[in-house]
C-alpha cells in the first residue's frame, strides 16, 4: 500500500474517533499542528535558497 493510502485511513478513523467521543475540539488543533509541522519542514527545506537571496 502507498503512504498516501495509510494517511487516508488514519485520517478517516481519526475523524470516526473524534465523532464517536464528541471531541470535536481536538480537529481544529491536529489541523493547526499539521499546518505549522508543513511550515516548519517548509521554511527548513528553503533555507540555503534564502540564504543567497540575501
């Protein structure tokens, strides 16, 4: 199975959990560390690009 297939169902069940346990409260925050977990890898990975830049 591909990463992206294992993702799918983590997020699926993940969505089951906080449904079941009316946990509505911890979606947005798994949704804000994602973001800035994408942020964070991003700014890392773009370092030696605005290193020349400057």
């Amino acid at each position: 199975m591909k990463a992206t297939d294992y993702l799918w169902q983590l997020s699926k069940d993940w969505l089951r959990f906080a449904r079941a346990n009316k946990i509505w409260w911890i979606v947005p925050l798994v949704l804000v560390l994602l973001l800035f977990s994408a942020m964070v890898y991003i700014v890392q990975t773009s370092k030696p690009v605005i290193y020349t830049l400057f």
